[in-house]
C-alpha cells in the first residue's frame, strides 16, 4: 500500500514538473517572438506588435509541433533542442562577455549561420558532427561580419 501512495504521489510529482517545464518553454517562446518583432519594428503600435508576437507564437508552435512529429525519441528531442540554436548564442556569449567587438549584425549573422549550418548538417546532410560545424559557421560569421562593422564604422566616423 505505501508503495502504491509513493508511485501515485510521484506521479503526480513528475506530471506537475511536465506540465510546469512545458509552460515555461511555451512563455519564452511568446517571450522571444515579442522581442524579436519589437528589436525589428521598433516604431509599431502595440496592437500591431501584439498581433505580430501572436504570428510568430503560433508559427514557432507549429514548427515545434513538425520537430515532435519527426523526432523518434525524447532524446532526439532534447539533442535538437540544443542544438538548435546554441552554437550561435554561444559564440555570442563569449564573445559578448570577453570582447568589445561585433555589434547588431554580426549577432544576426552568427545566429543564422549557426542556426543555417547545424540544419543543413542535421536535417539535409546527415554530417556527423554539425554541432562543430555550426560552432565554426557562427565563429566565422561573427568575426568576418565584426570586422566588415568595425571598418564601416571607423570609415562613418561612429566609433
């Protein structure tokens, strides 16, 4: 009897935790559409910034909603969900924290490079290792795109 109430209760546990994990991503996701139309239209009314944020939540549910429906494991999932993205932020963290370089669109550019390399080597490939190739991709993207906005800057007399 006690290990049926501890089976139950952790249940319970582990279903709350899900339910609680779920809404979090599902509120960055809403968090991140907001921002990134707001940073792109800074000058919108904020009906049109809401009804735009609204768009790209509902585009990024239904691109989740496809990456769940082709993965073939949670582990897949998580390893995609990972993967996704972070080579780009990481090298923008980095880079961010250590260094006074790159600005707007050297961040733009290394996201899409990474985003662009590690879904070409995943999903069209079948490389390997995209993971370290988008890692490169995005290095690359930031410090050739820093350097052509360090000397456009330089030449425009803004730094």
């Amino acid at each position: 009897m006690n290990w049926m109430l501890v089976g139950v209760f952790a249940y319970i546990l582990f279903a709350g935790t899900l339910v609680s994990a779920i809404l979090s991503t599902v509120d960055s996701t809403l968090l991140a559409a907001h921002n990134f139309v707001v940073s792109l239209k800074p000058g919108l009314p904020d009906r049109k910034k809401l009804l735009l944020a609204r768009a790209g939540g509902a585009v990024f549910g239904v691109v989740a909603y496809g990456l769940a429906l082709g993965a073939e494991s949670t582990f897949e999932l998580v390893q995609q969900a990972n993967g996704i993205g972070s080579a780009g932020v990481l090298v923008l963290v980095v880079f961010g924290l250590f260094s006074g370089r790159g600005g707007a669109w050297a961040g733009y550019a290394t996201l899409v490079a990474g985003l662009g390399v590690w879904a070409r080597g995943t999903w069209i490939g079948g490389w390997p290792c995209p993971y370290l190739l988008s890692l490169i991709a995005a290095l690359g993207a930031f410090v050739s795109v820093g350097l052509w906005e360090g000397r456009t800057a330089r030449f425009s007399g803004e730094r």
